[in-house]
C-alpha cells in the first residue's frame, strides 16, 4: 500500500487509499492546496468532495472545476454546516 514513490502524484493515490481502508467516496473530502495535484485527482477518483486552500484569494469561497477553492478553514468549517453526508 502507498508504494509508489511518486505518493500523491501517483495514478491510483487516491484510488488506493479508498480501496484499502474501505471508504465509500461518497462520503470523502480531500482539503489541499495544489487544485491540479490534490484536489482534481482526488475528484476523478470519485471523492466527493475536492476543496482547496488558498489564503489569497478574496473570495472566501466558489466553485471550480468541480471543487470547492475556500480561503480559510474557518470558511470551510462554515461550509461543512450545510453540506450533505
């Protein structure tokens, strides 16, 4: 399990730890900080929900590419009050 070097980077990352530990992706949220190597892979994976941190930007929060872009985890937790489980 998660012996490829490339960790994250890699293919089936996110597949992989889905399948080991049993999680349904349903009910999964991925929280980093690099959209095109968390975020994205987590959601062609079949995470539900792909969120990305950037303190930046001004928004405190929108919709992208099918992921969530927050500029805090304080927005974050906000946002988790109303999001579906």
């Amino acid at each position: 399990m998660y012996q490829d070097p490339r960790g994250k980077f890699a293919p089936s990352y996110y597949p992989d730890i889905l399948k080991y530990h049993g999680f349904d992706p349903d009910t999964v949220m991925m929280v980093g900080d690099e959209p095109a190597h968390d975020m994205l892979p987590a959601l062609r994976a079949g995470i539900r929900y792909g969120i990305s941190i950037d303190r930046k930007q001004p928004e405190k929060w929108f919709r992208k590419d099918g992921g969530i872009f927050v500029n805090s985890l304080d927005v974050l937790a906000e946002l988790m009050k109303d999001m579906p489980v």
